[in-house]
C-alpha cells in the first residue's frame, strides 16, 4: 500500500512538472516576432570624398571642449557657465541619480532580508467550565485566567534564491538604463552647447550686420544729398529721389530688424546660462572663427556609434530591454524561497527570554505560477513589444546620425566654396571702389559713381558676413554630428560592435 502511494506521488509529480515545461516552452515563442537592429550603416563613399576635398585634414577625434576650437574666450566663459547653471542639465544629471537609485533598489531583492518584532496583547476569554489546567509550557501551570497578557518576540529571515535569474536580469536592466541616462545626460549637454554656440554666432552676426548696415544707409544718405542737388538744379527727375527714399526706408527697416535679432540672441544666451533676460549681463562684441580645414578623422565610419551620445542611449536602452524579456521568461518557472522565524512567547516581562519560552522554525517554500498564465503571458508580449519599439527607435537615430554625418560634409564642403567665392567677389569690389576712386581723381567719373560703387562694396561685405556665419554654423553642425567629444568606453573597448543582445 505504501509503495503503490509513493508511486501514485512521483506521477502526479512527474505530470505537474511536465505540464510546467510545455507551459514555459509555449509562452516563451515569441523570439521570431522581435525586431531586427540594423547591423552596420555605410558612410565610407562620404568619408572618402571627405579627404579628397582641401576642406578636411586628417586627425583625431573631436575633443570634448571643441568650442576653444572657434578661439573665443567669451564663448568659452559662457558655456561654463550653462553647465551650472542651465536647469535643462541640472534635470539630466538628477535623472542620472535617480536611475541609479533604482538600479540598488533593484538589487534589494538579491539579499537576504530579515525583521524583528515585538508584540504585546492582552487576550481575554469566557471559560464555562471550572478548574480547567494548562499543559502548555508558556502559560502557568495553574487555573487559565480569563485574561492573558501575551509577549512575543519575533525574528523573521527571508531568501529569495533566484534560481532562475529573474530578479539579476532586471538588476542588470535597470543598470543599462543607468547607463541609458548617463548618455542622454551626455546628449543634453552637447545640445546645450551647441545652442550656445549658435545663438552666440548669430549674435556675432547681427551685430556685424547692424554696423555694415549703418555704413550702407549712410553711404545711401550720400546719394541722396547728391541727387538732392541735382534735382534742385533741374538735372534730375522726381522719381529718382522717390526711389533712393523707398531705398533708404528699408534699409533703416532691416536696421531694426537686425537690433531686435541682436536683442533675441541676448536673451537666448542669458536664458541657455541660467540666468533672467533682464539680467544686467553684458557682453562683448564676439570674436569667434573658424578656419578653412576641419580636422576630420579618418575612423568615422566604424567609431561614430560611440561617438554619439544619441545612439549610445539607444544601445543601452536595447540592452535593457532585452534583459526585461529574459526576466519575464523565467517568470513562467518556479519560485523558490528560505525562511525562517525565530523567538520568544511568554505571559509576563520576567520571563520573557525564559528558555523554555524559545522556538523555531524553517520553511522553505516554492510557488509554482500555475494560474497566472495570462498574466504573465502578456507581461512577457508587452516586454517584446518594448523590445521591439527600442529597437526600431534604436535604427531610427542611427539612420539620423548617419544622415547629419554625410550631410554636414557636403554643407562644409559647399561652405567652404561658397567662402572662397565670395572673397574672390569682395576682392573685385575693392579693386572696383579703387579704380572708381582713381578715376574721380582724375575727373573722369563724378562722385556719385564712386558712392554706388562703395554701396556695391558693402552689399558684398554683408554677404561675407553671411558666409562666415554659415561656415561657422556649418562647422558647428559637423561637431555635433561628430558628438561633440563624447566617447563611451565599453564600447571603445569593444572594437565597436554594438553589444546589442539578439
């Protein structure tokens, strides 16, 4: 009879652990629905083309202060002072510590816990019957009372095993997503001063601009004082000084334009650095530069995807989630945990900690998710699903990065050109305004041609300001795409692969 009923338990044993294999096996079919990371994105054809323009030069990479690379001390003063101040990178180091935080709250659960308590409660019963004794060791061997002051003492110990992994998949999840914050931090303060540098390079603009311009209306008042004269003496018409005026009133239009772009730059600036728009902050007339080469590396095209805070943030966020769903696989398996509580019972303070008022116990428990199937089934379809949006937001920004890279060689690239032209251009003004000059000296142009051939000088003058402005921004925007100087080390150290779980 014994042996038939040992026999009988192995099998419904032997059935209830089958049906747990087959029912993890079934739930964990998901792996040919998850997304794919695009393996690698070619930008060598533009590299290449890269060095064989005089636009580049061959060097490392980019280094994390490259704004001393524009050789401006009042740039370089500014963006210190936004790494302070500015609440948008306060925010993003906050969000760093606070994932952090729940990085060790995540590792509690690996560790054996353990509590300690103490009770008192006064008991009351209504015995019927008469001379009742007690056989029980903790209470007085004497008549039961019918109140009684119970003591106890109480030490609990607990231990989840993790066999599985669970819990350390979602530890080493939450660690990724530290490091997922981390290179946002590092993304926001490269978009922080970037921005800095673009407002600060419009700034040096409008205010070239506003000079340029002030020496173009004036040039203008000239010819129209000129043409005054000649229309006094009836050698001009009436619809020439109409014009010069319509001229000059939208030349002092675009003044105002540029003083308000000026004022906006201002603002901008004390915004980005922390700081009240109506902050009593000057600044000095901005002296920034770039020169005509960028020192490009050649190893761009299998380094910048851990060059780029953007990416490396996606990467991590991969990693996690991936991690998420190896957690939520093992949630179809048994749990498996140890525990134990230990104390004193007694009746009375004086013999509280009486040996015989000792015990013990160990439990050791296993709960099997046996009805909690759906739950744990969409739990795991859910983590997938996060998976799979990581990833597809993963291939998104690498698409983008390597886009902004090819791009802003070509902008350089044309930059550059564009600059050369136009120096050529404002070389032939020059000599124009020279010959004119010459050639009034010698009474054979009036004054007036001289003027229109000044004005001509300075149109092209504010184009060159254009120029060097877009040539800045062009470089700028290279540094970006670049990433600023930012380098993660794991995956330097890697060789460049994406360490991305599959």
């Amino acid at each position: 009879m014994g042996d038939s009923l040992f026999i009988q338990r192995g099998r419904i044993l032997a059935c209830v652990i089958l049906f747990v294999v087959l029912f993890f096996s079934q739930s964990c079919q998901h792996h040919d629905d998850m997304a794919k990371a695009y393996p690698s994105i070619s930008i060598d054809t533009s590299v290449k083309e890269a060095f064989s323009d005089f636009s580049f030069v061959s060097s490392s990479w980019v280094d994390e202060n490259w704004w001393e690379m524009f050789q401006d001390k009042q740039l370089n003063q500014i963006i210190e002072v936004a790494f302070e101040n500015n609440p948008s990178l306060q925010m993003a180091v906050e969000r760093v510590s606070l994932a952090h935080d729940k990085a060790k709250q995540s590792f509690a659960p690996l560790l054996p816990s353990a509590e300690a308590t103490f009770e008192e409660f006064l008991a009351g019963f209504n015995w019927n019957q008469r001379g009742v004794h007690s056989d029980i060791g903790a209470l007085p061997d004497t008549i039961v009372p019918k109140w009684i002051n119970i003591l106890s003492t109480l030490v609990n110990f607990r231990w989840n095993l993790d066999l599985w992994g669970k819990q350390k998949k979602l530890y080493q999840a939450a660690i990724d997503e530290t490091k997922m914050q981390m290179a946002e931090a590092a993304y926001t303060k490269l978009m922080l001063s970037t921005q800095i540098a673009l407002a600060y390079f419009d700034l040096q603009y409008y205010l070239s601009l506003k000079e340029q311009q002030a020496l173009l209306l004036n040039t203008q008042n000239q010819i129209l004082d000129i043409q005054n004269s000649i229309y006094e003496h009836a050698l001009g018409d009436e619809e020439t000084l109409q014009t010069l005026e319509k001229s000059i009133l939208s030349f002092q239009n675009e003044i105002f334009t540029s003083e308000q772009n000026i004022e906006v730059n201002i603002h901008e600036l004390k915004m980005l650095m922390g700081k009240s728009a109506d902050d009593a902050l000057n600044f000095e007339s901005p002296t920034s530069f770039f020169g005509p080469c960028f020192p490009f590396p050649e190893e761009v095209p299998i380094g910048f995807l851990s060059r780029r805070a953007d990416v490396v943030a996606k990467i991590w966020a991969v990693q996690a989630a991936s991690k998420r769903i190896k957690s939520a696989e093992v949630a179809f398996l048994p749990s498996i945990d140890l525990g134990s509580f230990s104390g004193y019972f007694n009746l009375s303070w004086d013999t509280l900690l009486k040996p015989r008022g000792w015990f013990t116990s160990i439990a050791p428990m296993a709960t099997l998710p046996i009805f909690k199937g759906l739950e744990l089934r969409n739990n795991l379809q859910q983590s997938v699903k996060r998976y799979n949006l990581s990833i597809l937001d993963y291939n998104q920004v690498l698409l983008k990065a390597a886009k902004e890279v090819v791009d802003s060689i070509t902008t350089f690239r044309i930059s550059n050109r564009q600059l050369i032209c136009q120096e050529e251009v404002l070389k032939k003004s020059q000599n124009l305004v020279e010959l004119s000059t010459l050639r009034y000296e010698y009474g054979l142009n009036n004054y007036l041609d001289v003027l229109k051939t000044k004005l001509t000088l300075l149109e092209d003058e504010i184009n060159m300001s254009q120029y060097n402005r877009l040539h800045m921004l062009a470089a700028l925007s290279l540094i970006k795409s670049l990433g600023g100087g930012y380098q993660c080390q794991e995956l330097v150290q890697a060789n460049e692969e994406i360490p991305l779980d599959e």
